[in-house]
C-alpha cells in the first residue's frame, strides 16, 4: 500500500478529496439520488460521504475501499450510526459484483490512485443502464514538467495524470454516453480538516509523508487540479 | 503516542495551527505557542473548539492553555488540503 493512502488511513482523514466535504454536499444540492437508487461509494474511505448519502437521501449505499484500515474505520462508523450501509473490502479495478447493479457510483478521488482505464471500465460494468457515475478526480491543468510528473506518482502511487479531455475519452471509450462538468472553483485549497479518526499508533514516518505531501500541493499548484464529472451510460 | 513522540511532534508543528486529541477523547484546535517537556500550550483561534472552558491563563492573548504531553494520542495540522 502506498504510503499517502496509509497517511489518510491511520489518520482517518474524512472527505480526503479536493474539495472535501463541502464539495460534496454542494455536488448534491444540484445533483440528486433516489431513495430506490442503488449507490456504490468507490473508495470509501472511513465512510463520510456514505454516511450523508444514507442520510441525505435514504438510498442503499454499499461503501467499498482497498484499506483494511479504512473498512475497519467505516464499519466502526456505521456500527456507531446505525446506518445499514454494507462495507466491503475490494479492489476496483476487479470488482466481486454483479455486472449492472448499481444505479449510481462515486468515485472521490479513487480512480486516479488506481489504473483508470481498468477501473472505469469496471464501473461502468457494475452500473445499471442509465446510471450515473460521478467523479472527482485529479487532473493535469497545464503541461506538467516530466521530473514533477515523476515526483507526484511516487509520492501518491497514481499511474498517471489526465487532463480534462483525457478523462472524458476515458469515460467515453467505456460506454458512457453523456459527460456533464458539474461547475466548481477548482484550486486546491485547504480546507479546515471537519474529521478525522486518528489511529492509537501511527507510524512517525507518516508525519514526513505529510510534510512531503503539503510541500509537493504547494508545487504543483496551477499545475494539477481536479475535476468534477457526472458521466451517465 | 507516548509523550517523547508528542513533544517532538509539538516541536515540528511548533506556530503552526493543529488539531490535539486527548486520552479523555476532547480534541484541541490552536496555535502551538510553546513547548516544554511536559506541556505545549495552544492559543485557539475565534473562540470556537470544544472540550475545554479555557478560562484559566488565556484570555484572547498569552501563550493559551496548557496540555499535558502525556495526555496526547495525536496530534495534526489542522488545516490540509488532500487528494
């Protein structure tokens, strides 16, 4: 496991995605889901985004993540919530789900640390005919210099670094018919830090993956941003 | 987190705006103003944060409240931004 991701794990960083919670329920102030819908949260996390999708709209939410240390943390969270979502241990690239079971699928800055093509290409197998896959994802802005490139692959572990249209042709070569932008202010700012469920022991090297990671968002600002999509099949 | 960890890491975040859990499960939101080996004293901003009524030794200014190291489980910059 990437160091970043276990960095977000052991602190139980909550809405760890550009934006962070409050991106999110703004999404879904113009965005909504049905209380039959069938949702999947890739990449859950400890559950935040789960936890107010349940809430907000009473739709069956099933939470997948990588990290143990992350299912173990969601689970607790719905335990202490009492909210019926399921939580699995997965890989979404190979997912152990049934092709066209969901209605809808959020993906939080989850398909960037993993190889997009395969995992959307999944996705979109899981999802129902007319569903919707929603994505915040990070995305190249300008032309990235080769040795920064570098530098944030080893850092998070992603494979590579899209642009917006790169995205887009992603999206369409899996079979998805329409690809919305949905409207933000797209610059990383930092936000207040709403959550977070910090493990009883976390390793200090973590603490320099932090400082690492705050050093390298300061470089690569206008560099990489993200995106918002809602792609409907 | 034992209180030697703790010390260093108020020593690394030291001016800096953090987040501090405690063993009673209260977490701590302020500038790190000072550190020594048993204590670092945070001075919260605006008056919001909970867990604690800060009236002793802190009034708006000074050096803020003081927690005792080995009462700290962790410690974070409060303010990120993440992928």
């Amino acid at each position: 496991m990437n160091e970043y991701i276990d960095l977000l794990a052991y602190f139980g960083i909550g809405s760890a995605h550009p934006g962070g919670a409050s991106l999110t329920r703004s999404i879904f102030e113009k965005v909504s889901i049905n209380q039959d819908d069938l949702v999947l949260d890739i990449g859950c996390g400890t559950g935040q985004t789960a936890q107010y999708l349940a809430k907000q709209f009473k739709c069956s939410v099933t939470a997948i993540d990588h990290h143990p240390l992350m299912v173990e943390k969601a689970k607790r969270r719905f335990a202490k919530e009492d909210l019926p979502v399921q939580v699995l241990l997965g890989d979404a690239e190979k997912l152990d789900i049934e092709s066209q079971t969901f209605n809808f699928i959020l993906s939080e800055s989850v398909i960037s640390f993993t190889h997009a093509k395969e995992t959307v290409k999944e996705l979109a197998r899981v999802l129902k005919e007319k569903g919707q896959l929603l994505l915040i994802e990070m995305a190249a802005e300008a032309s990235i210099p080769k040795s920064m490139k570098e530098e944030v692959q080893k850092l998070y572990g992603v494979h590579d670094i899209y642009t917006g249209e790169e995205w887009r042709s992603i999206l369409e070569e899996a079979g998805f018919a329409t690809i919305e932008e949905i409207q933000t202010h797209s610059s990383l700012i930092s936000s207040d830090l709403d959550e977070m469920d910090l493990s009883e022991s976390i390793p200090m090297s973590l603490y320099d993956v932090w400082d690492e990671h705050n050093e390298m968002t300061e470089k690569v600002h206008g560099h990489i941003g993200y995106i918002v999509y809602l792609a409907s099949k | 987190m034992n209180a030697s960890e703790a010390y260093n890491m108020c020593r690394r975040y030291h001016g800096r705006h953090v987040r501090i859990t405690d063993r009673d499960g209260r977490v701590h939101e302020g500038h790190i103003t000072r550190v020594d080996r048993n204590m670092v004293w945070i001075r919260p901003q605006g008056g919001g944060g909970y867990g604690l009524g800060w009236g002793w030794g802190w009034g708006g200014g000074g050096f803020g409240y003081g927690i005792a190291l080995g009462a700290i489980t962790g410690i974070a910059l409060s303010a990120a931004f993440f992928w």
